[in-house]
C-alpha cells in the first residue's frame, strides 16, 4: 500500500489547493455561501489529484528516461502501476461524490454539475492521453480548469443564464493561466526529456531547448509566450473595468489592476525574451512566483466581488499549502521537486 506521502507526491498535491482556491472563488462569485465553497474547495483539490496521478501514469516511460525525475513515486519504484490507477479512479470517485454533496446543499441537483464536471474531467483526459504526442493539447487542459470552475459555480447555486461576470473572470483567466502556465512553463522544464523521448509537445517542435543549465525558448515559443500573457494581463483588465463598475468601486481598482497586469508582462517577457543561464531548482523556483503572481492578480480582477477578506484567504491559505507542502515533499518552502 502506497504510503500518504507518496501519494501526495503522485497527485502532486503541492499546487492542489492553489487549484482548489480557483473554482472555490468561482462558487463565491455565483453566490455560494463558506460550506458551498469549502466542499467545491476540496472535490476540486481531488481532481487536481486525479489529473495529475493520471499524467504520472501515462508519462511513467518517458519520466523514466529523466535524471531529474528519478524520485517521483511510480519511477522510483514506490508506487506501482496498479496502486497508482487504484489512487487515482480514488481521487476521480470522491471528488465527483463531493461535487454532488455540494450541489444536494444548495438544492442545485446532480444534473447541473453533471454535464460540466464531466467535461473537464474529458478535457483533462484528452490531455493526458494525448498531451506529450500532439502540440497544443494544452488547450484542452485550460479547459478543464475552465469547466471546473463552471462546476463550483453551479454546485454553489448558481444559473449558468445568471453567472455574474465575476464567475466568466475566473472561469476564463484561470483557464488562460493553465494554458501558459503548462504549455510554456512546463513544456520548458521538460523540453529536452521530452524531445529525446519522440515527444511532440509545443516546447518540442518549436525548437526550444533547455539542459538544466541554459534556456533557449526560441522565436515561436516567446511570441506564443508573450502573446499568451498579454492575453492573460488584458482580460484581467477588462473584466476589472464590468466588475468594478457593477460593484460601485472606484476607478483605482481598475488602475491597480492594470499596473499589476503591465507588471505581470514584464516579468514573463524578462525570462522567456532571451537565452537564460539558470539551473533547474531556480527555473523551478521562479515559474512557482509566477504561479502566485497569476493567481493574486486573478483575486485582484474579482475583489470588488468578493471582497478584500475572502481574497486574502483564497490567497493566504493556498499559499501556505504550498510552502508546508513542498517543504514536506520536497525540503524546499518555495521549490517543488517536479
């Protein structure tokens, strides 16, 4: 029997609650009360679980070939195949079960999350089955954090006909978010492995290289990378603009807004514009700050719906999951091991 840690380690649980914390302000958006968010809170934190055990399964040969992958659970031996298929249809079963529980609390009913729970849990299979053999199926897997969202909002009694625009922020920035953080991000770290193991994700055919020392993201994967961030920053602003006016707050909301997406460009451009020197732990390291920076600029746009105490919990509490998580994991508060 695997033992906590290691499935811990197989789910990936270490960016779990930052996962968890998007489709909870989701449901906070549509209305849902503290127990609504909390239960869409952990069912969504379980299919984190789920998505990732998963992609540790159907990657297990090509990890296996990474010097720098050698103490994940099912390539050290740890785990075994059929343990991790066991864990992970366990995440998929109890996240699905407390979906319903949320739904039956709020008198939404099976059937309005039906249709989007199993939708993202489609999308997230198709990446994981098809994400290291076709470009792009990145795009799936923002869809699956987009779909999940919509699910937290309906189990927290929302009307799909009724979302505020808060919900449709969420719901878009945290799919947008996924989709740079995995095509660009995470194909980069991995970009080596990857090509030498026939893989054909975006990192792969562009022509971007990295051997744990220098970075080179090559002219495709910047202007995708660029482009994927200015798209990010400028809807968060644009969604500021309807949500600020809806909720009666002052214009310094939006400019506050806006100067943290200019920022939050910036930054990204300043790793990705030019070739970089930098060891795999820093790599690691500074992709976790962008990370939170996403996610902190994403409770900044929905604020005004919220307000300022649930932003800071959203932010605060997932903050410190990862921090006690990776430390736990890994021996390291702010760098992950993968």
């Amino acid at each position: 029997m695997p033992s906590l840690r290691d499935i811990m380690e197989l789910g990936r649980m270490h960016t779990a609650a930052a996962t968890a914390a998007v489709p909870a302000a989701g449901c906070l958006a549509a209305g849902g009360g503290l127990e609504a968010a909390l239960l869409v809170a952990a069912a969504s934190l379980l299919h984190h679980g789920w998505g990732f055990s998963m992609n540790e399964i159907l990657d297990q040969e090509i990890d296996g070939k990474s010097g720098d992958l050698t103490n994940k659970p099912l390539v050290s031996g740890k785990v075994s195949s059929g343990q991790a298929r066991v864990v992970s249809a366990s995440f998929l079963i109890l996240s699905g079960t407390v979906f319903i529980v949320a739904a039956f609390m709020t008198g939404a009913g099976i059937l309005s999350i039906a249709a989007p729970f199993l939708l993202s849990t489609a999308l997230g299979s198709l990446y994981n089955i098809y994400g290291k053999k076709v470009p792009l199926m990145d795009i799936p897997l923002s869809g699956w954090m987009f779909f999940l969202v919509v699910t937290g909002a309906y189990a927290g009694g929302g009307d799909a006909a009724s979302f505020p625009v808060g919900v449709w922020a969420v719901a878009i920035m945290g799919a947008l978010h996924i989709l740079y953080n995995n095509s660009v991000e995470g194909g980069m770290k991995d970009v080596d492995n990857d090509r030498s193991q026939g893989s054909r994700t975006l990192a792969v055919v562009s022509g971007a290289c990295y051997d744990g020392q220098k970075m080179s993201a090559g002219p495709v994967m910047r202007i995708w990378a660029v482009l994927l961030r200015v798209l990010f920053a400028v809807s968060g602003m644009v969604f500021s603009l309807f949500i600020a006016s809806e909720a009666g707050w002052g214009e310094w909301i939006v400019i506050l807004v806006s100067i943290s997406g200019l920022l939050l460009i910036s930054d990204s451009m300043s790793l990705v514009i030019r070739d970089r020197v930098m060891k795999r732990r820093k790599l690691l390291g500074r992709f976790a700050v962008h990370e939170i920076g996403s996610f902190a600029f994403t409770l900044l746009v929905i604020m005004p719906v919220l307000g300022p105490w649930w932003v800071m919990g959203l932010f605060i509490l997932p903050l410190l999951w990862f921090m006690s998580m990776n430390r736990l994991l890994y021996g390291n508060g702010m760098v992950p091991g993968v």
